[in-house]
C-alpha cells in the first residue's frame, strides 16, 4: 500500500447512470479523494443467473477510477446473495433461533454454514481474483462487508458438532467430555449421541449458558472459515495482494476480533457515531483503540463512517459544522490510515436512501460537500503520517469469552453488563489523557505500567497466569466488579471470586450482591457505587474504601494489595465517574504512567503517532467550549504555521503539529518516499 493516507468512501456507480459517474469523477477530483471501495452489494448484477458473469460495467468503473488517480478496495459482494440464490438454495437461507426462515429483501440473507452458500461464495470471489488480481487500480482486497449473521439451521447444527467434536474429541469419549463442560447433569440434558446435540434454538426457559458460550465461539470461527476461504480464492489468481475485512464497531458481539485480526492483513473496522455530546468523543478514541490493538498496533484503516449524521437510537441528529473533521483526525490519532465513508454519493433510492454521504442529495452546492472538499485537503496535508504507531501506557484487557458469557447469564442484574464496564474503564483513561491498547487476558502485558481489567467475568488458567506475573513483575492491575465468576467452561468457580486471582488481589469474594435499579450504596470516600457491590473478604490487601450503608455497611469496597514487585486493586462496586477518575488518577501515579499532555484541561484529546526515526506527530482535539493552550514545537500541519513553544487550540478545533525534538533541532526529513 502507498504512504498516503487514503480518503474516499464506498462507491455505488451501479445506483447512477452515465451524467452522475461523469460528475462524480468531477467531484472526487475537487474532494482530493484517493480511494474508493467498489462492489460491496453488486453481487446480482455481477452474477446475473448461477455461473453466468458479467463484469464489463465494473472494468469501466475501475478503469475509469484508474484514470482519475483513485485507487480501489475491491469488495467481493458475499454479504447479499441475489434472489435467484434463495428459490435455488431455500435451504442456505438463514434461519433465527425460534425456527423462522429468513428471506430475501433486505441483505445479508445466508447461512454461513450452508455448503450451498460457501460455494458460491467462494466462486464469485475467484471470478472476481481472476479478472482483476492485476488491475492496476486495485490496492486492497474487502471480503465481504461485515460478517455478523447468525444461523440456528439444520447445516449450522451440523457444523457446530463438527466444532465441537474438534473442542471435545469425536465419538463417545468426545460426548463424555462435551457432557461434563456443558454441565448437562443440570435439568436432564445429558446427550447420549452426537445427533441430539444442536444450537441453541429457542427453547422454553433459560438455556444452557455453556452451550450457549461455545455457540458463540463456535459461530465466530465458522465465519473465519468462510472468510479464510475468500482469502484463499482471491491469493489463489492475487498472492500478494493485502485481504481485509470490515468490522462493525462498537457493539456487535459475534466476532473474536482477536482471532480475526490475526487473519486481516489489516485491520479494517467501520463505525457510525451514536452520541452527539462528549460520550461520541470517548467512543471515536474506544473504537480506534480496539482497532489498532487488534492488529498487534499497526496501523488501520477506517473503512465507513458517517458524514454529518449521528445515529442516535431511535432517531438521526445532524453534526455540527466542523465536527466531521475532529471526529476525523479522533481516528487518525489513534492509529487510522484512512478516512472512509460510507457513502460517496447518496443511494436514490432503497433501505438507506436518508443515510449520510460525502455527495448528499442536496448535491455538491452543500454544507455537507464543502466540508468534505476540506476534509480532503486536510487529509493530503496530513500524508506524512500514514504509517505512524501510537504509544499506549495502559492496557485494558479486553476479552470476548467474558462478554459472550456474562450475556448468556443475565440474570445476576440487568445493569450489568460486559461491554459497558469495558467502556467505561476506558473512559476513565482517555479523561486521564492516557493512551489505552487492548490487550487480551493470557497476553504478556509486561510493556504497560498499568492494566485494567474490568468485569472480567470469565478468567481463563492462561489468564489468570498471565495476570498473576504481570502483577509480581511489577504490574499495577485494577480489577473489578464481577471478576473471575466462570471458568472456561462457563462453570461457576468455587470457594469465591475473583477465582484464581484470590492471591495476587490479597481479596476474595464471598457473595455478590446486585443493587436494585436506580439505587446507591454510599462508601466511606464519600462516593456512592451503583449496580453492584460484593461482600469482600480481605487478606493481604489493604481497605481503601469500604461501604457506609446497608446491608455490607463497614465492608471493604475498594481494596489494593501489594503482591511481588506490583500492585493489584480491586473495585467491587461501579464507581461514578468522579471517583473512578480519583481511583485510576491514583493507580496511574502509582505506575508511573501520565497524560501525553501533562496538565490538559478537560475535553482536551492529545495523542502522539511515532514514526520512523523518531519523527512524532501530536494530534491535538479541543472537544471544549474553551480554547486551550497546549506545550508544543514543530510545524502545524493544516495550517503550514510555526509552533514556537505554545499551541492555542480554539475551541471544537483540531491541529496536527510534526514536534521537534527538545534540543530545539530541526525535524528531519520525510523519511519515507
Ligand atoms: C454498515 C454497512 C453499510 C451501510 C452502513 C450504514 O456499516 O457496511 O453497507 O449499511 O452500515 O448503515
């Protein structure tokens, strides 16, 4: 891939005629787009009958994309199978969980697991390796567009005891094994043959956390298959091409993003602003956070976002002016290497025909269109930075096992729940100014000072290995509420919680005790914890908080133990914001870690991005009503203008300034071509 950062956004010439694509390459010009991914729903036009391609109108769109400078993400189109698909494969139709047949209409109607299905996925992916494995505006291949199916069909059942026997062992020593982790003792459902094991398909009651878990796990690697297959295809006619994906952020649960950015040659995720105030600042930086971690920290590319829309639940909100390009340069700072939308130009007609575009329907006499066109200047000013890492202080373990698991057994509250503590978690640290990777519980988590490690429900014996060096290593860990409830398995872990980790927190817990909605429980810092609160036994670990009412009224609620050459706390209530900010504040001071910007007022984002040779880049985002001055020196780079020592960063405004070293030196020279 070229230096540059790419900008542009999907492409749907397929939706306009002859005039529209005559203008758009007008458009893109004048928007100084360089990229443009092409193909993601055109499977029915591509295959127009099973085996019959034609693919004379997608030539001229990448040739003629060629001769504008744009380059290309050619989608494969797998995510909506045509209509002819359904009537000549019902059976690879997807099925829900109570049994409905779903049909065509919409999108994304297939069952991954359905042979029928992966075939001919697989076929127009190698159709579309053939034709265009050497066109030269193809930069990067995108298989499919977000995988998040979920099938519950008689082809699922089938691969999931494939899955499974593969987990357990095949034949009866299998079954045994699958018996005991699924605990099928518990309401008579122990299986005497593979036949009568399925997923789990609505049933009366409460169903089986274990299987339910595995279901999960099981489901994510069935969609890994169908995505490696593509893969495979398109190496087949194109081995060195890059193969990404697109992953929606930030609440879908069906990947292990783990495992899947192991397979990407990068990370591509999309994300679609739901908040119009400070949580949608925070929620940019958990997004790019989570992205860049998953690719081990390369950079990542931003695949769809929205122009000037927030989807705020049940109704869209339009973006302030401006808004477009600080939530922009939130992602590049973080790691992005592009700013990709989701749309070029509005869809006339159809499901999403009022979904933001850089070319709305007003046309390019817009708000929307001028802010774009700046946005692309800006973008090409900021160039030199493709390629630049980002430094993180603290690690936040981030573990889709504890996620799947704490949802398949809601009952202990309905305030609680996994992605929320993660977030929340996070929060704290961007407030802190402190940049946060990802990291997964069994990880080496050496490199950072400190690591959180929210609602780890579910803790692993590699975890919690991993956890207890960390800490004896000279670690600072901060755990908390609901840690370590389930083994691997989804079984309970006896003789207290945080199972496993009762040493290294110097704690354990003898009784969880959730709160009634909207209550409080008042601690002895004067803070009030919510949602949940533990009865909290102590060893070696010290009383830094304790509750003040109710039923666990002189109970630790906060404690930290010293364990080796680290530190271990633990929070056994969720804290409101003020003092978790007081909590990390401390556990940061601790481990030695601060904000990239010491002193930064609140609402000010700093991020650094390194590059090669000690190039840095201080990417500065005033999110506040009030301008901020901010220690700097180097050349801004939208503006071109000297910062001699002080920033000033008017308020909802951004800055990228390419630092000199502290001697005062000069910054050398671009480095890369
Ligand atoms: C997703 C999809 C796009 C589009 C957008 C907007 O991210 O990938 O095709 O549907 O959402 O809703």
């Amino acid at each position: 891939m070229t230096a540059r950062l790419w900008f542009g956004g999907d492409y749907n010439p397929e939706q306009w005629d002859a005039a529209t694509w005559a203008a758009d390459d007008a458009l893109m010009r004048e928007a100084r787009v360089n990229t443009a991914t092409v193909g993601v729903f055109s499977w029915s036009l591509l295959e127009p009958e099973e085996g019959r391609f034609e693919f004379g109108w997608l030539d001229d769109v990448l040739d003629r994309l060629h001769r504008g400078g744009v380059r290309v993400v050619l989608a494969t189109p797998t995510a909506s199978p045509p209509p002819w698909f359904t009537l000549a494969h019902p059976d690879a139709m997807p099925v829900t969980a109570d049994g409905t047949r779903l049909w065509h209409g919409s999108r994304d109607t297939y069952c991954a697991a359905a042979p029928a299905y992966r075939a001919a996925a697989r076929r127009i992916a190698g159709e579309l390796a053939r034709r265009y494995a050497r066109h030269p505006a193809l930069a990067l291949w995108h298989v499919h567009n977000e995988y998040g199916t979920v099938c519950w069909c008689d082809h699922a059942a089938r691969a999931f005891r494939d899955w499974l026997s593969r987990r357990y062992g095949r034949g009866q020593a299998g079954l045994d094994a699958l018996n005991e982790s699924w605990g099928t003792a518990f309401w008579s459902q122990h299986y005497s043959a593979w036949e009568q094991v399925l997923p789990p398909r609505a049933t009366q009651w409460r169903p089986n956390p274990s299987q339910v878990l595995d279901y999960r796990r099981f489901w994510s690697d069935e969609l890994l298959a169908a995505f490696r297959e593509q893969r495979e295809q398109i190496r087949r006619h194109a081995p060195a091409a890059p193969v990404t994906t697109n992953v929606m952020l930030p609440d879908y649960q069906v990947l292990d993003a783990w495992a899947w950015g192991r397979e990407t040659d990068v990370v591509a995720v999309d994300h679609y602003l739901s908040s119009p105030g400070p949580e949608g600042h925070v929620d940019i930086a958990f997004c790019g956070d989570r992205a860049r971690s998953w690719g081990g920290g390369r950079p990542w590319l931003l695949m769809e976002q929205a122009t000037n829309l927030i989807y705020a639940g049940d109704r869209i909100l339009a973006k302030e002016p401006g808004r477009m390009l600080r939530d922009t340069l939130g992602y590049l700072a973080r790691g992005a290497d592009s700013a990709l939308f989701f749309q070029w130009r509005a869809s006339p007609a159809g499901a999403e025909m009022f979904h933001a575009a850089m070319v709305p329907h007003a046309g390019p006499d817009s708000r929307v269109f001028r802010e774009v066109a700046d946005l692309g200047l800006v973008i090409e000013r900021l160039g030199e930075v493709a390629g630049a890492t980002v430094a993180a202080q603290a690690g936040v373990v981030w573990d889709p096992d504890s996620w799947w698991a704490m949802e398949s057994q809601r009952f202990t509250s309905a305030d609680l729940g996994y992605l929320g503590e993660v977030r929340d978690a996070h929060a704290a640290l961007w407030r802190a100014g402190v940049v946060t990777d990802f990291v997964r519980q069994d990880a080496g988590l050496a490199a950072y000072p400190l690591v959180l490690a929210p609602a780890l429900y579910l803790t692993t014996d590699a975890g919690i290995g991993a956890l207890t060096r960390y800490v004896a290593g000279g670690g600072h860990l901060v755990m908390s509420l609901a840690s370590g409830m389930v083994d691997a398995r989804n079984h309970a872990h006896r003789g207290g919680t945080p199972g496993g980790l009762r040493d290294v927190l110097g704690i354990w817990v003898e009784e969880f005790c959730p709160l009634p909605r909207d209550a409080a429980v008042a601690l002895s810092d004067g803070a009030a914890g919510t949602v949940w609160s533990e009865r909290v036994r102590t060893g070696t670990a010290e009383v830094v908080a304790s509750y003040a009412e109710g039923p666990l009224a002189g109970q630790p609620a906060i404690t930290r133990n010293a364990y080796g050459d680290g530190v271990a706390w633990y929070v056994s209530t969720r804290l409101p914001a003020a003092a978790q900010d007081r909590l990390i504040g401390d556990a940061a001071a601790g481990a030695g870690v601060g904000p990239v910007v010491p002193g930064a007022p609140p609402g000010l984002e700093a991020v650094r991005r390194h590059g090669e040779n000690g190039r840095t880049w201080l990417f500065v985002l005033n999110h506040a009503g009030t301008a901020s001055l901010v220690p700097a020196r180097g050349t801004e780079l939208l503006s071109g203008r000297r910062v001699n020592g002080v920033l000033e960063v008017a308020p909802g405004a951004v800055a990228v300034v390419r630092e000199e070293r502290a001697d005062g030196s000069r910054e050398e020279r671009a480095a890369r071509p």
